[in-house]
C-alpha cells in the first residue's frame, strides 16, 4: 500500500495519486538538509521542487511548483475567488481557470465558495489529484470540536477525501487559537488535510502559536503586493520555513495605472498584472490572483516568458506605501 510521511511523523495511507512520483514512489518529506532541486512528475507534468527563496525559470507555470513538508507541490500561481458571487459566477471562474491550465485553486467558508469550486473540478475533467485545493477556518467554527466539524463540513461541501491545504483565516480568539490549530493538526493525522497554515498572522502570532503547536504552520496567506510588502513578516516566514503566499497580489486593480508599473509593461510588451505577478514570483511568493474573465485568467498565467530585470524589481521595490487594501487582522487581531 502506497503511503507519504507527513511532516508531523505520522503515516497517512493510501496517498493520492498526486503526491507519488511517476512510479507511484511516495515522495519523500523535505529535509531540512541543503536544498538539492529534483524533478518530480506530478500535477499532471513534470516540475522542479524548488526552496521558497529560489527563483528557477520553467516554461509553463504548472511547471514551477514548491516541495511542501508533507512532501507534495504546490504550484505557484493559483486562482483566488475571494468575492467571486457564490454559486455561478464561483462555478464559472474555476471552471475556466481548470480548463486554462490552473492546477492550484483557493477557497475559504467564509465565502461560501466551495460547494460551486466542488462542481467545477468535477465538470473540468481535471482529475482531483492533479488540483491543489486550499480552503480556511472561518473565526464562527473556532475551538477544537466546532473546528473538527468544520473541517468535515468543508470536506463535504468541496466533494472530496481530502484538502491539499487547510489555514486558519486570521489569528482570531487567542483563547481558543491553539485547540483551534490542535484539530487542524489531527485532521492532518487522519489523513484529511495534507499540509496546514494560516493567514494574516503578524510576526507576534506566528510567535504565540509556535509556543503550543506539535506542527508548524506550512503557510502564511497575506496580503502582499508592491504597495505593501510586509518586508519584516516575509523574512521571518522565510527564516522560519513558511511559505507566503500573496493574497490581492494585483492590489484589487487599484493600481494598475501606476505609472512605473506601465513603463515595465510597455518594454516588456506584458499587462501591468502580469508585471505584479512576476514580481510576487521574484520575490519568492506564491501569488493568488482573482478574476472571473478567462482572458484576463489567461494572462495572469502567462508569466513565466519574461524576467524582470534588477533594475525593474528596484523600481517596484520602491513603491511601498502601506497600502492595505482590505482587512488587516495582521495589525488589528490581537496576540
């Protein structure tokens, strides 16, 4: 029977088919060795393990993934669906974005997006192993049993066996935080999560949680763009092994028309979104763009055929400027 070591030391079995290599080998859990990239034939194509902080060009982005410490890939541009309406217009973007090439699809309960996410992944064809599929806790469903629940619920509702990735949404009640995470790390022993993480936690409540989890958080979803880079918090999930991902990575279009993001787009013959996902990429992000159009869909994919240059990175590197564009429990959530 085929099985994968999770990163907690426990045995999860059978492992889906995306997490073992072209010969049904289980993929080995990372080492905290020096890196060594290495091809694995999963998500459908061949694609690099590669470490967070490198950046190693592929011709397709379905082909440029990261190694999970569950020892499965994630792939490094996925589709966000944050305020896309449940039910259609939920169905129709994920639809589009399946049948485009995207592998790495996220979710959250608070949006009430999964029930529609369930029947694209059924009606695209694309079969569930080649899928990353992400969704998070929302703060009604804190404290262990009502998580646990919820973790069955989101399981129900997206249609499958198991979540790729579970996070927590926000640092939420630091009372019941940590029993909170406790169920997320027994629903990974039981074999429904693959890997697990959090999203908006600052610097004090990565701290704070670390003091009571048995598992590290795998990832940390925040909002991340040129406008708002979250240097401090970037380089402690780095120094720390959490990969980040980059919600809002085109800052809600609300500066598409900045005029040295357009002076890079204009010489590399590119959109200014694609120049704002190519930069999360170079920064070592994991960016979540949102749209429901599939040409723009299209196009945001389409980033792996041209580099930024030192000096374009500095340009956008210098357009901080603490734009939040949403909620900031980061800042707000108590430790």
């Amino acid at each position: 029977m085929s099985a994968v070591r999770l990163s907690t030391g426990e045995l999860a079995s059978p492992a889906p088919q995306h997490l073992q290599g072209g010969s049904g080998v289980p993929l080995e859990p990372l080492s905290r060795t020096p890196f060594q990239p290495r091809a694995f034939t999963v998500l459908g194509g061949s694609v690099l393990a590669v470490p967070q902080q490198a950046y190693i060009p592929q011709p397709h982005p379905r082909r440029l993934a990261i190694k999970r410490p569950a020892g499965h890939m994630l792939p490094t541009v996925g589709l966000g669906v944050y305020k896309s309406a449940s039910g259609g217009e939920c169905y129709a973007s994920v639809l589009s974005a399946l049948r485009l090439g995207y592998r790495h699809i996220d979710t959250a309960q608070i949006c009430e997006q999964e029930a529609a996410a369930d029947v694209a992944v059924a009606d695209s064809g694309v079969p569930r192993g080649e899928i990353f599929l992400t969704t998070k806790m929302w703060l009604s469903n804190w404290g262990y049993d009502k998580a646990a629940a919820g973790v069955r619920q989101s399981l129900a509702e997206l249609g499958t066996l198991y979540v790729d990735l579970f996070l927590l949404h926000a640092p939420g009640d630091p009372g019941l935080r940590a029993e909170t995470w406790r169920a997320l790390e027994d629903a990974q022993k039981e074999g429904l999560i693959r890997s697990i993480g959090v999203s908006n936690f600052g610097i004090p409540h990565l701290k704070k949680l670390a003091q009571s989890a048995a598992v590290q958080p795998a990832v940390n979803q925040i909002e991340v763009h040129p406008w708002l880079q979250r240097r401090e918090l970037v380089a402690h999930c780095k120094a720390e092994g959490i990969v980040v991902e980059a919600y809002s990575p085109l800052a809600k279009a609300q500066k598409l028309a900045d005029p040295a993001v357009g002076a890079i787009a204009r010489r590399l013959g590119v959109s200014p979104a694609q120049v704002l996902i190519r930069w999360s990429l170079q920064k070592g992000l994991v960016p979540l763009p949102k749209s429901n159009n599939p040409d723009r869909q299209r196009s945001n994919l389409d980033v792996l055929r041209f580099e930024l240059s030192a000096a374009d990175m500095a340009a956008l590197e210098g357009l901080e400027e603490g734009l939040i564009t949403g909620w900031d429990p980061i800042s707000d959530a108590p430790v």
